[in-house]
C-alpha cells in the first residue's frame, strides 16, 4: 500500500517557508533536494507544495499520467484562456490548431527578418551607453523585436520600453499574488493598480494589431498565419479574444526565456574561455547559407547552449495539481494535491549528474538528446506540454549566436550574476558584460 510518509518541511505556522521561499528559493530547494532526494513536500504561506526531483516522479506527473496533473496557474490573468493556461479537450484543441503553424516554412520564413533585427541591434548596442552595464538588454531588445516581427507581424521600435516595463510589472504582480498571505484591498495596492494600466496597454496592443496586421507587409507573420486560418476555417470560430490571448502568451512565453538563457550562456563561456574560443572559432569558420538546416551543423555551440540550459533553465520550475487520486512510485496522492517539477533541481541532482555543478558541454558534444537523457534534461519541459516554441528558440538563439561571436569580442565588466528565481530565471545584478567589435 502506498503511503504518504515523504520528509515534509513544514516551517512556521500560517507562514510555512515564506520566508526561505522568498529570500532565495532556489538555494533553499537545492538544499532541500540534497537532503530528501527524489521527492518532499514543502510549505509556503497557505500552500503545501510536493517537489518532484526523481525522474520517475517527474516522468509520471509530465508524461505517464499528465492528463492528470493539470496546469492551474494565475498567469491566467494575463494570458487569458490561452494554450499555455488551458487544460483537457480545450488544450488539446489549440495545441492541434496552433502547433502546425510553427512548422518548418513558418521558422524558414522568419530567418531573413530575425537576421537583420540582430544585425541592426548589434550595430547599435556597440555605441550604445548600455553597453557594460547589462548584456541582456541587448539580447531582450533582440528577441523582442524578433516576436514582434514574427510573431505579431509589426514594426514596434517605439513601444518597446513601455512594453518591456509592462511585461515585468505584470509577470511580478502575478508571481506575487501566488504565494501573498494578506492581500491589500485593491484601491490601497498601487501594484494591482500598475497591473490593470499596463494590462490595458497590452490589450490595445494586440487589438490594433489584429486590426491592422493583414495590411502589413509582413505577411508570413504568425499572427496573419492564425488569421488566414481564421477565414479558411469559420467553422473552428476562432475570436479576437483567442487570438489575444495565444499572441500575449507567446510574447511572454518566447522573448525573455531565450534571452536570459543567451545572458547565462555568455556568463558561462566567459567563465571558460576554452569553450569561448572553441565557440567563437566555429562561428568564425561557419560559411554556409542561413538556414534552419544549416544551424543544426554547430555542435560545439548547441552543446554549450545546451549546457548553459542545463544549469540555467530559464523556465526554472512549473507547477501541476492533481484533478484525481492517484498512486505514483510509492506514495499516495490526493485530489488537489500542487506538484512543483524543476529543471533546475533534476537537471543539477547529483542523482543523475557527476560533478553537477560544473559547466562541461562535453555532456551533449555529439550526443543526441534521446527520451532516456530527457528524462534528466527539459529545460523546454516534457510530454505533451512540451515547449511549442522550442525550435523557434533554438533556430533564434543560434543566430545571435552565430552574428554576436563571429564579429564581436564579449568581455566582463563587473560581478558574476545573482541568480534570482521569479517566474523565470533572472539576475538580481543584471549581466555586467559588454561586447567590442573585432579589430581582425
Ligand atoms: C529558451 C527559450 C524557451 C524556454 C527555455 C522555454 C521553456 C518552456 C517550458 C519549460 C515550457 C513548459 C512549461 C510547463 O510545462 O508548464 C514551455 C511551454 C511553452 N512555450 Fe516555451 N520556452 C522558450 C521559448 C519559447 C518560444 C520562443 C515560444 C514561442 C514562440 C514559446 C512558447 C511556448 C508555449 C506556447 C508553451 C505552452 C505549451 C503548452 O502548454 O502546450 N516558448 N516553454
């Protein structure tokens, strides 16, 4: 008979681990998946929360049994009833309706617009007053013009401050709202009062665009993709409110991810330099024609991006509950039951990883990534849900790659990063390098 007798960190009373959770979550789950191994359970403010770090725990929530263990986020809030939030026939539905239209012509036809956003913002970076202060506004101006252009289907040059600064003070006010004890009636609470702000600004956004977006040139964006849909297909009753809802989430979904995850990266190599030469001699010897084929044939890079992703994920944990009983390896779960499956935690457990902590890219130089090594390794999670923009990010991140280190020299300018576990994975200190233009 199972039983539920896995080790249970309680914490204070009404708090539980608040005030750990907050400080630094990641340093404090890390220690905890130390102490207890695969499985444990954990307390934060009102909520028990089961942290599944074993493989085959994480295999039953994400893959044998996901229908199960449901998504229930308040991301909801902003993304509407989108792919990302929906759960059963309703996510089943969008993921067999918008998944083909990231296929390999939609990727192959970005390529062209992606390669002259980078080319520009690079040029630009390289005088800007932001170089040496943090590196990653330069890889998020670059993904965020490249969602833009190719997601939305427009020139949004000017807006991006505002947007930048609305994404963050929405995504804060959510992750804040998930764990909060006491809320604050919503007149007294500027935070909720920022949120409403930027949340209509970002519906405006999207509102014109749909408006506006089958006039524009950029025609083969996924947005006018999901509207010629929309007209060949009136029987699927595709609404505005769908379409919002799908474009904000891949905004929010596809633009910071890759660039923290460059941002690590760059972090990484610095830190050994070999890997940084052997990386910037490949770029510099790449002399094929750009495209989605031509970008797989950079082994030494994609296994140091893929070992950045290792230690870094950016997506660095997710949640799940339980909609029925259930047995899983041993221990009995109940309905309603809240899972955390992290990246972070099983991509760095000295379960599965030698000398985890180390960053050696010769653990996927040459390898694939087969479903026994993804067990281990889904810094784009696993089973059905996986990343639907997986190979969108990878063909993008390369590309920066390829352009960044062919023609620039990337150089410290202060501390190593801090990292700091929020909806994503961040830096409290940014990323304090720069980049300098070749001289050869
Ligand atoms: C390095 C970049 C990226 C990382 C690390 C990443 C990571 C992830 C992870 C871990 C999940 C699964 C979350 C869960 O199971 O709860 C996910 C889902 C998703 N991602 Fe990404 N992602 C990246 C880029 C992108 C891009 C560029 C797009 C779109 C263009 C995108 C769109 C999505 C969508 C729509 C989902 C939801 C899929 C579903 O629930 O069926 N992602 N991503």
């Amino acid at each position: 008979m199972p039983k539920n007798n896995i080790p249970f960190e309680k914490g204070l009373p009404l708090l539980g681990n608040l005030i750990p959770y907050s400080k630094d979550r990641l340093s404090w789950l890390s220690k905890l998946s130390d102490k207890h191994g695969e499985v444990f359970k954990v307390k934060v403010g009102p909520k028990e929360i089961h942290v599944a770090v074993g493989k085959d725990y994480v295999r039953h929530i994400m893959v044998k049994n996901s229908q199960n263990y449901i998504k229930k986020t308040n991301f909801e809030m902003i993304f509407g009833k989108s792919l990302f939030i929906t759960n059963g026939a309703e996510w089943k539905r969008q993921r067999q309706l918008l998944t083909p239209l990231m296929n390999l012509r939609y990727l192959e036809s970005c390529l062209p617009m992606m390669d002259e956003i980078i080319t520009k913002n690079l040029h630009q970076f390289e005088d800007s007053l932001d170089n040496g202060k943090n590196l990653r506004n330069l890889f998020s101006k670059i993904t965020f013009d490249i969602i833009m252009s190719c997601v939305i289907g427009l020139d949004y040059e000017d807006d991006y401050e505002h947007i930048d600064k609305g994404l963050a003070v929405l995504t804060s006010f959510v992750t804040r709202e998930k764990y909060a004890v006491f809320n604050l009636p919503g007149k007294l609470d500027k935070e909720k009062k920022d949120f409403d702000f930027y949340m209509q600004k970002l519906d405006d956004v999207i509102y014109n665009s749909i408006k506006k977006t089958n006039k524009d040139k950029l025609s083969f964006s996924f947005m006018n993709q999901l509207l010629e849909f929309r007209d060949k297909n009136p029987e699927e009753k595709i609404s505005d409110t769908f379409i919002r809802d799908n474009i904000v989430t891949v905004m929010f979904a596809g633009y910071e991810t890759s660039a923290l995850s460059l941002s690590f990266m760059m972090d990484l190599l610095l830190e050994n330099p070999h890997w940084l030469n052997r990386c910037t001699e490949e770029m510099r010897a790449f002399n094929l024609e750009i495209n989605f084929e031509s970008l797989q044939q950079l082994p030494i890079t994609e296994a140091c991006l893929f070992e950045a992703m290792r230690l870094y994920p950016a997506g660095w944990g997710f949640t799940r509950e339980a909609e029925n009983d259930d047995e899983m390896h041993g221990i009995s779960v109940k309905q309603g039951d809240i899972f955390l499956v992290s990246p972070f935690l099983t991509q760095r457990s000295s379960l599965y990883w030698d000398n985890p902590e180390t960053f050696d890219p010769n653990r996927f130089l040459g390898k694939k990534i087969t479903e026994e090594l993804r067990q281990i390794y889904f810094p784009f999670g696993l089973g059905p849900r996986m990343c639907s923009g997986m190979n969108f990010a990878l063909m993008e991140m390369k590309l920066i790659l390829l352009r960044l280190l062919k023609n620039y020299q990337i150089l410290r300018t202060g501390d190593r990063p801090l990292v700091d576990a929020r909806a994503t994975l961040m830096s409290k200190n940014g990323f304090q390098m720069m980049m300098a233009k070749n001289q050869n």
